[in-house]
C-alpha cells in the first residue's frame, strides 16, 4: 500500500514536471513570435533615432559620460579593456572612466601604470580602490556612481571589448527618451571557434540576445540588462533606489526595480559588444550558478511587487514569471531524471498508453521549443545554421548536464534569499581567442590562470550519468523502443560535463 502510493505521488510529480517544462518550451515559441512581429519597427525606430543624433546633436551639446570598469584580478585583460575604451569616438573632456578596481593581485600594479600613462595622454582616467570588496560588483558600482560627474553611465566587465563608436551607437537612445532607463547591447564572440564549448555557449547567448531580448524590449515586456556592454542614465539607477549587493544578479534586480518604477528599456540587436566566453567547464558553471542563484533571488524579492501592481497587464506578469524563473528548468529536469528509473521498473509503462504518447510528445514540444529559437538566432545572424544544427543535441546534454550545477544554485537562493559570494568569471585574453589546435598561450610569464577550486558536484555529475543510463536500458528492454533516448541524451550530457569539470580543473592553461 505505501508502496502504491509512493509510486503514484512520483507518477504525479513527474507529470507535472513535464508539463512544467512544456511551458517553458512553448514560450520559446512565443518569443519567436513576438521578435517576429517587432523585429522591423525595432529596426526602423533605431534608424530614424540614428538619424536624429547625427543631423541634430553636434558634439559641443554631447552629455558627459563616465565609463566603469569593475575589475577583480583580470591581469590578462585589463590593458585591452582600458586601450579600447579610451579609443572612444567621443569628447575627450565629456568622457570620464573610472577602473572600479578590487583586486588582490599585480592586476592594480598594471592598472595604476596604465592609469598613469592614459592620464598622461590626455584620457581621464580614475584608478578607484577600495578597502574590502563590500556588495562585489553591486558595491563597486555603487562607490564609483558617488564620485562620477556623467549623466550617463556606461559599463563594462573585463571580458568585453568595446567598439569605438560604441557611445554615438548607444547614448542618442537615451537623449531621445527621457523615459529610457538604460540602453542594452548585444554581446559578440571574439572566441566562439575556440572549441566545441565555446561554440555551444555562443548559440545560446546568440538566442537570448537576439531574440528574446528583442522580443521583451519590442514588446513593453521586462528586459534585462545584462551586467555590461550598455549604458544606464544615472538618475534611473537613484530612482530605482541605486545598486544592490542582496541578489547575485544586481544586472537583473536593478533592471526590474528601475522598470516596476516606469523606466523603459532599450535593447539594440544590431550594436554587438564583443565579448571573451568561458574557455572552461567549471568557469562556466561558477557563472551559471551566479545566473541561476541571482534570478531566483530576484523572483523572490520582486515578483510579489511585479504580480500585485494594477498597472502591468496578465501577459507582462506571466512573461515576467518565466522571465525570473527560468533556471527552474534544471531542478525539473534533475527531478524527472531521478523518478523516471524507479517508474519505469516498477509501474513498466507502455509507450502505447495514452500515458505516454502525450508525455513523449509534450517532451519533444518543450525540446524542439528553444532548439528553435537558438536556430533562429544563427539564421538571423548569418550564421553558418548548417553547423549550428548539428550542434544542437551538443547544446542540449550540455543543458540538461549543467542541471546539479545550476539546481544547487536554485536550491541555494530559495534557502539563502540574500547576497552570496560574488565569485567572477576567469579570463585568459589572447589566450583564449586561438582555436584549440593551434595552441592558444600567451609567452612565459604573460598568462596567469585563476584556477577554481574543484567542486566535489562532478560526482554527483556521474552518478546521474550513470542513472540515466541505467533508466535507458531499463525503458529500453521493458518497454522495447527508442522514444526513450532522451534518457540517453541526459546520460551523456551529465557524464561530460562530469568528465569535463575534471579535465579541465586539471589542465586549466590548455585550451580545448
């Protein structure tokens, strides 16, 4: 009896695991529509204010802009960061930029020579320490907004490198709405051909940018912005009550706040920021586990606000909801992985029951769903798509492996509703921009790695590799067919990034 009514409470959450992840899987649907529908009035209004600026603002009428760098030990790249800054196509004496820098390392030696030489050449360029590393990023931020003279703050992390007309493409967005809180753009790839992972994490940014966040800008729906490459007007970061160290994601938690108080975002799809990505399983996941744990801590702090204001429509709630919670989908999909084995060898179902047909294709539906969108944003971008599908089911165990990464993360926000350690993405700089077969190192002495600890989570990686496997070749010889091979998929994709989190851990200097 306790038995029969432990399998049926699994049946029950596994059922609504799925439909669940349906959900999510079919608002991928609904972002293509919406960026759809926008796409070219998104396109014609950034001409026509493009149009504006260069026949109605002469340079002597530009606003002052101060530029931050929150740095924490990026000797590897801070030099190319601070070089394509200063090499800005704007006024010099309306363009100041502050190097919010927090390091432990020579990177602060680097950067006070550099300082030292920019100011020299004529930049104003402010070298700002602090004493402890209060609020991370969010405190950076915060201290180096008490000493700027810009009425508009752009920001980048140490990874981006931006373009020189980068502020000509951004601020005349803000100049032309006074209601504009911040101006977002799309992030580039200066690595995407480093290796296979490189290339993965590409695709999915590409979808996020290119179509969702054209689709939510474009629609009056909440858009974020993203941390960097973007520029915020400094009075709707103080309206919105300045920046915040109570989330993991101050990026997203000051976006929502600044929205819920009227500001409107701007997101420019065809402004691209190149950027450096994660070379390294576990630099991937320490950022993903930063993402997943921030959003849901925003959730729980700002969605009540968001679903109890008369003034935002059903749709823009709903849509704010999948928004924030969006890093669910690993805790459901660990879940599902967990019950389906003991379902499958105890209650053995039939894939020809009206059970599992559905269940089978409500799958499918919410697979093909952000397959489709990550496809589309590699057509739109003129993509080679061709390769890009091939590498989708790569995305996709890649997804489903980051699953005990990203549902500790989740777990953690529910428990720890406030702040965390802010741990920064490692970058390596030219290294990381060589093809992994053709070396990709810098000479002796030039690079250093900022290796991470190993987390002990790549155990668990193998043990649900080695679980979803065993759930393959239960459904296969119990049921005897192939719609069972997404178990397949989840077994491969824990399994490597298992297997990556090791290899990579150890070999951190090496490409690959």
């Amino acid at each position: 009896m306790a038995l029969d009514l432990a399998l049926t409470i699994a049946l029950g959450l596994y059922v609504l695991c799925s439909v669940l992840l349906l959900v999510y899987g079919l608002n991928a649907y609904v972002m293509l529509g919406l960026f759809w529908r926008s796409r070219r009035r998104y396109r014609q209004e950034a001409r026509r204010v493009h149009a504006w600026f260069t026949t109605s603002v002469p340079d002597a009428e530009l606003p002052v802009v101060t530029t931050q760098l929150p740095i924490f030990n990026e000797r590897n790249v801070i030099e190319r960061l601070l070089q394509a800054v200063c090499a800005f196509d704007y006024p010099r004496e309306k363009h100041e930029i502050q190097v919010l820098d927090d390091s432990t390392d020579s990177t602060t030696e680097i950067v006070a020579g550099l300082t030292m030489k920019l100011r020299a050449a004529g930049h104003d360029v402010r070298h700002i320490r602090r004493t402890d590393r209060r609020g991370f990023k969010a405190g950076a931020l915060a201290e180096g907004l008490r000493r700027a003279r810009g009425e508009f703050v752009a920001v980048f992390d140490a990874d981006f490198v931006p373009p020189p007309d980068f502020l000509r493409q951004t601020v005349p967005f803000l100049l032309a709405d006074e209601h504009c809180g911040f101006v977002q753009t799309r992030w580039g790839h200066r690595n995407r051909g480093f290796s296979l992972l490189t290339l993965l994490q590409s695709i999915g940014i590409d979808g996020h940018f290119v179509v969702e966040q054209t689709a939510r800008a474009g629609n009056g729906l909440f858009c974020n912005f993203n941390g960097t490459a973007g520029v915020w007007r400094a009075a709707a970061i103080a309206d919105a009550g300045g920046w915040r160290a109570d989330t993991l994601t101050e990026d997203l938690d000051l976006s929502y706040r600044c929205m819920i108080r009227g500001w409107r975002p701007c997101f420019l799809l065809d402004v691209v920021t190149p950027a450096e990505i994660p070379t390294d399983i576990n630099a991937l996941k320490s950022q993903q586990r930063r993402w997943a744990k921030g959003s849901i801590q925003t959730a729980i702090q700002l969605l009540p606000t968001v679903l109890h204001r008369p003034d935002f429509g059903w749709f823009q709630k709903l849509q704010a909801v999948l928004h924030l919670t969006h890093y669910m989908i690993h805790p459901l999909i660990l879940l599902m992985t967990i019950l389906v084995l003991p379902l499958i060898t105890l209650l053995q179902i039939r894939f020809t029951t009206p059970f599992a047909v559905p269940l089978v294709a409500t799958m499918l539906l919410a697979l093909l769903g952000p397959s489709s969108l990550y496809l589309a944003s590699q057509i739109l971008t003129g993509r080679d798509w061709r390769r890009s599908l091939l590498a989708l089911p790569a995305l996709v165990a890649l997804g489903i492996g980051l699953a005990v990464n990203n549902s500790r993360a989740v777990l953690e926000a529910v428990l720890d509703r406030a702040g965390g350690e802010f741990v920064r993405t490692p970058k390596l700089g030219a290294a990381a921009e060589a093809p992994a077969d053709a070396g990709g190192t810098t000479g002796p002495g030039q690079l250093v790695v900022y290796r991470q600890p190993l987390s002990r989570l790549y155990l668990v990686e193998f043990l649900m590799g080695f679980w979803a496997f065993a759930a393959f070749l239960g459904y296969l010889f119990a049921i005897g067919s192939l719609a069972g091979a997404l178990l397949l998929v989840q077994a491969v994709g824990f399994t490597c990034v298992g297997i990556l989190s090791v290899r990579h851990h150890r070999y951190a200097a090496r490409p690959g």
